[in-house]
C-alpha cells in the first residue's frame, strides 16, 4: 500500500512520549492548537521506507475519561480522526501503571502498537520484560525502544506502519473486560439499549459508551444529553448502580472499573511477562539514590535554589557575547538605514518604529536563548518534577495545591516562560478555588516576555551583579505570588485544601537532539512574536508617538531659535572662527527639544502625561508610562516603545546609541528607578494574551479584569515604596 498513513502517538506524561515523538519526527513538526481549545497540537512526518507517515503527539494522560482538557482531546483524536495506529509509549519501568492508558486505547477498539520506552533504565532496574509474551497475551504487537538514544525507534514505526496495513479497512475490534457480578449485567442492558437507538456508535463503540456512562463521565453526558430520552435513560441507569454499590459495598462505579483493569492487567504481567533480579531489588534505584539529597528537608531546597541561581549566572556569562554582537549589528542597520533614506515620515517609521522597536526585543535572542536551553535540561532530565515536590509544602500553607508548582514554573518560575500555557496548566488542579487562586497568581512569574525588560534594565543599572538581581527579581516573585494566593484563599476564595499526589519520574540524561528541539521550539516562538505581534504593536505605537504633529505656529519658535543660532554661526564662519562646535550643539539641543515637545504632543505622549500625576510616586516619567501602557498588550513591547520613544525624543548627529546608553545618559533615570520598574513589569496586569486564557480557564471575565486591575494596583503599591525607599 501506498497510501499517506496517520499514526497518533499516546502516553503518560514522563513515559518519554515527548522523546519519542522527537526521534520519530525530526525537525518536520510544528505546533499549533486544537480548534477552539488552547492545548498544544504537536505533529510531524516520518519517512518509514520511503512511505510518508503523519505523526500526531496526542497530549500526555493517564487515562481517557474526561477529567482533564488533555484527556478529552486525546480520545477524541482517535474517536473522531481514527487514525490508521496508535502506538503507546509507555514507561517499562512502571508497567502496571503505563498499561491501564494501553487497554482503555484496547477498550476502545484503535489498533495499537506498544512501544516498550526506557527500557535501559528499567534493565537498571533489575526488571526483565518479556516482550513477546506480552505481545502474544495482549494481542498487540510490542517493541521495545529507547527514545532518547533513538533504539527501537525503527523497528517501532516498521512495525506500525505494517500493522497499519494489516488492518486497513477492518472494523476496529474493542477489548471486552469483565467488570464483575455487580457491573456487567447493567452493561449488558446499557449496550442493548445503545445499539438499538444506534447512540453515538458513529464514533465510539457501544459498551465503550456505556462504560464512560458508569463511570460519570462528564464529556460523554454532554454529547449525549441533545440526544434526548435514551441519554436521561443511560445516566438514571448509571445513578442506580451508583447508588447499589454505595449501599451494598461503600464504593462507586469508577472505583469498581478501576479495580477490574489493573486486576487485568496484573494477571498479564504476572503469567512471566514482567521478573526481577533479587540482588537489585535490594538495592535503591539510581533516581532514589539521588533523591535522597536532592530532595532532602533541608539540603533539597538551598540545591534548588543554587541551581536557579547558577542558570543566570551561565546566562549572562556565555550570553554576552553573541547579545553584544545583534546589538552592534542593529546599531549598525539603524546607521545605514539613517544614511540612505531620506528624512521624512518613512524614515522615522524604519528606524525609530522598526528597527530601534523590534531591534530592541531582537536584541536579546541570545540570552533568552541559553536560559531556555538549561530549562530544557531540567524539564528533561526530571529535575523540575522534584521540584514542584519539593515546594509542595510550601504552597498548602499558602493556600494552594502542589500541582500549582507546576502553572508557576511554566509561567516563568524558572525564568523564561509563558504565562499563558501556565494559567492553561492550572487545569489539572481538581478543585476550582485551588485552580482559581493558581491561574491569577502564576502571571507574577518572570515569563519571557519580561526578560527583556529586566535584561535591559539590569544591564544599566546593575551591570556587575547581573545574575544576582535577575536571580532575587525571581524569587520576588514567587514570593508575590505566595502572599496574593494567602491573601485570595483567605478572603474571595475560601476553601478546603486538596491532597497532593505526584509521579517522580526516573533521572535521565537528556539527549542532545531533544535539547536543541526543545529550545529551538521556545526560542522560535520568541522570534515569531518578535517579527510579528511586536511589530505590529510597534508601528501602532509609533503611530501614537508621531501623531498629531505639531502646528506651525508650535514649530514657529524652534525655527526662530534656530534661525538665530544660524545667523551667529555664519558670522562667525565670516569672522574666520574655526571651531563652530558649540554652534552646531545649540542647534542639537533645539532639535533635541523640538522632538520631545512633539512627543509630547502626539496621542501617547498625552496619555503618558496624563497618567503622570499617579505614576511619578513610583519614579515613572511620561515617557515610561507609554512603555508600560504598551505593555498591556505584550510585555515585550516595553523595550521596544522604549525604544521608539527615546529615538523619537533625541537626534544624536553623530551615530545611534543603544537604547541602554540612552537610559544610562538620562539624569531622570537612577537606580531607585530601575528597581522600582523591575517590579512593577514583574507584577502588573498579565498581557492581553493571558487574560484571555485567564477568562477560557475561569469561565468568567469578571476574574479576568479582576487580575487586570489587582496586579496593576497592586504593582504600583509595591513600585511606589520601593522607589520612596530607595530615594532616600
């Protein structure tokens, strides 16, 4: 067969589908999002002899019943795509555990392919697998792989690929299990009355339905309920068994489903397919080993925190370099660009709107660079899992549930993420005050978005403790985010707190392929943002600080001081005076203030005055205040409006100097400044972005501009002592 295949690559998370989906795919992928939802949509072609396969990275659950988005979409994809494989990437050191994903995919009729991953570290284990035999036992083909280093990857997708071909064209064919004496009976008559009202067997078979009914899945009761009376029949049916086992046996139907998949998964494993070498099962594993110091009570938390501190200080230390030479090459394109274009407004848009805007942004590329790689090697070695573990504790005092950890290093705990896929991940949290209190809490992080202020800010200001200032804006704040989440959970959104439960996954040695992806991913949306939304926000900006322009009878003055400045200067040329140096500064500092009184005068400047009165307590000139009304829509575009406006505000005869030199040169700036702005950025409104996902995650926009207003507040609160303070 010839035909273009679809294969949907299924896992746990930690069970290195990530890995997996890397080796299978290369460079060829790309991310997008599922129609209407905000979960990452991951895929990629492969080339399995010549054959073209499209590879889809379905989300990483545990399960498919509908307790997380992650879970909807996965089964969906194989519901509603039906893909011609579904290989399972699971963890063979945690077999058992990996499976039950496997059999509800088996439940569910999709061909499957098992890939048997990590298993070199499950040999280190002292686990032996029988392949085969659990191939032969299962009824699916199984192969055993190590993504990391690419093993088995091959024979996986040629076994797949083959699979596929056998299959084609053939009904899908679903596990049936025994659910004992109390479920099967119901079953039984739910399937009957399925299949006769032909109910939603277009897309899932009719016992997988009813099994997804008595388990109470809230999903299937939507899609079901416009179906009318067979729906209200199925879930009265599924209440009475629920209500049967609560009286007969004080447990629920879930739990009942739940027993009965691992009592048969374990009578697989346990006919020879999994065995353990009894010397190791006495020794500890490698990662318990490491475990014990790095997440002891008290030598776990100073690691940690060295580790953060030692990623900035990497950053700045390599980084500088290639951050030196953008800087000097966009210096150099303002430059030219200055001199080959005549002035005039098209000028002004190139070089002060894009190319001092976006230059400004650009210009950090390589820091931002090296930071996400080191992130990248903590996620992947399964350092950051220890993490969120670790400050579990921490968080219950304040209010919030251990899987919160996870929303905040996403959203830039550890410097240089996103906000947006962190309010996103706060959906794993199970109970909504819990959620509610992470997904306004996390925007505090330092996200990449801010990293270019705090970078541009730190250089002037702090230059010789760079990674030390970097390193305590972190932690201010994670500590911000503690005390508002106090504060929330003590007040608006009271409620009891949760049990936290976490897998650790295994230490592993991150691949040097999966690092440059991982980072290569990250650093790419940062560009893009850059080329794109920055852009475009920085043309509008420029638009603002260029319009209106000024009158002639505003102009008149300047042209009139200038004019006589002139007419010195020409007598003195008559006189037979050399040096005119002072002369052609008078006429600098007219030109100077000439563009800052249009400034001033144009839409921006206006509202950057007007907001003047409030902001000057925490150190911010008008000129600041349009960064930071700019950075309402992306925190990015603070440097570039920055930027813009000090270009717009200052005509340098001589050569462009860098916006930091321009900052450093300003008498209004000072340290108390700097630090004041370095917190007000860390803190204020979360950009247009993640409100919106603040409001899909909330369902209600009352908490989104609840978050809008409170941070900014709040970040003045905190900029307007600071900068008291410091001016003392």
């Amino acid at each position: 067969m010839s035909k273009k295949l679809t294969l949907a690559l299924a896992g746990n998370p930690n069970s290195g589908k990530t890995t997996a989906f890397n080796a299978i795919t290369g460079a060829r992928q790309h991310v997008g999002n599922y129609p209407g939802i905000t979960v990452d949509k991951k895929q990629g072609t492969a080339y399995v002899d010549g054959r073209e396969v499209h590879v889809i990275d379905l989300p990483g659950t545990y399960s498919l019943t509908a307790y997380t988005m992650e879970e909807v979409v996965a089964r969906s994809v194989v519901a509603d795509e039906r893909p011609d494989m579904v290989v399972d990437v699971v963890n063979a050191g945690a077999l058992e555990r990996n499976l039950y994903l496997a059999v509800q995919l088996m439940e569910m009729g999709a061909p499957l392919t098992l890939a048997l991953n990590m298993m070199d570290e499950a040999k280190k284990q002292g686990m032996r697998i029988d392949a085969q035999k659990l191939s032969s036992l299962l009824g699916v083909p199984v192969v055993e792989t190590v993504a990391r280093t690419g093993e088995g990857v091959d024979e996986l997708m040629l076994k797949a690929v083959s699979t596929a071909d056998a299959k084609a064209g053939k009904p899908w064919e679903p596990l049936a299990i025994s659910y004992g004496p109390d479920l099967d009976p119901v079953i039984e008559e739910m399937v009957a009355l399925i299949n006769k009202e032909q109910f939603l067997t277009d897309r899932y078979p009719a016992r997988w339905v009813a099994i997804k009914y008595l388990e109470n899945d809230e999903e299937m009761q939507r899609i079901g309920r416009p179906f009318g009376a067979v729906a209200s029949e199925l879930e009265s049916r599924a209440a009475e068994v629920a209500e049967h086992l609560d009286a007969t046996l004080k447990t629920y139907p879930e739990a009942v489903i739940a027993d009965y998949r691992y009592g048969y998964i374990s009578s697989i494993l346990r006919q020879g397919v999994v065995s353990r070498l009894d010397s190791m099962q006495e020794r500890l594993a490698f990662s318990d080993k490491l475990d014990q110091l790095l997440t002891h009570r008290m030598f776990g938390p100073l690691i940690m925190l060295g580790i953060l501190f030692l990623i900035y200080q990497i950053t700045f230390t390599i980084g500088e370099i290639p951050m030196g030479w953008l800087e000097s090459l966009f210096g150099w394109l303002n430059e030219t660009v200055s001199a080959a274009m005549p002035d005039g407004m098209l000028k002004s848009l190139v070089v002060s709107g894009i190319i001092d805007g976006v230059g400004g942004v650009m210009g950090f590329v390589p820091l931002i660079m090296f930071m996400f790689l080191q992130i990248a090697f903590l996620e992947d070695s399964g350092y950051m899992a220890r993490i969120a573990y670790m400050l579990d504790r921490v968080f219950r005092y304040f209010g919030l549930h251990g899987c919160s950890v996870m929303p905040f290093i996403v959203s830039g705990g550890i410097a240089g993420g996103c906000a947006v896929p962190g309010v996103m991940a706060s959906r794993t949290l199970r109970s909504p005050k819990e959620k509610l209190a992470t997904l306004l809490t996390a925007p505090f992080m330092a996200c990449g978005a801010k990293l270019p202020v705090f970078l541009l800010v730190v250089g002037v200001f702090f230059a010789d403790n760079e990674a030390s200032v970097m390193f305590m804006l972190t932690l201010a704040g994670w500590i911000s985010a503690l005390l508002v989440a106090k504060l929330l959970r003590s007040t608006v959104i009271k409620g009891e707190a949760t049990p936290f439960v976490m897998e650790l996954p295994p230490y592993r040695v991150p691949t040097f392929r999966g690092l440059l992806i991982h980072t290569w991913e990250r650093t790419w949306q940062y560009i893009k943002k850059a080329g794109t939304v920055i852009l475009a926000i920085s043309i509008l900006l420029w638009l603002a600080m260029t319009f209106p322009k000024l009158s002639v009878e505003q102009i008149a003055p300047f042209d009139t001081q200038r004019a006589a400045v002139t007419a010195q200067m020409e007598e003195a040329k008559a006189a037979g005076q050399e040096d005119l140096a002072g002369f052609e500064e008078r006429l600098a500092d007219i030109d100077n203030v000439q563009s800052e009184e249009a400034l001033r005068n144009s839409v921006a400047g206006r509202m950057g005055i007007a907001i003047e009165p409030v902001t000057k307590w925490a150190g911010f000139e008008w000129r600041t205040n349009i960064a930071l009304v700019g950075g309402f829509a992306a925190k990015e575009v603070i440097v570039s409006t920055l930027g813009t406006a000090y270009s717009l505000g200052e005509v340098d005869a001589e050569e462009a100097q860098p916006l930091a030199d321009r900052i450093a040169n300003d008498p209004h700036w000072t340290p108390a400044n700097g630090v004041a702005l370095l917190l007000f950025v860390l803190l204020y409104a979360p950009c247009f972005v993640t409100v919106v996902a603040i409001k899909q995650e909330s369902g209600s926009w009352g908490w989104a501009i609840f978050s809008t207003v409170f941070n900014t507040a709040f970040a003045l609160l905190v900029a307007t002592a600071v900068y008291q303070i410091g001016s003392l």
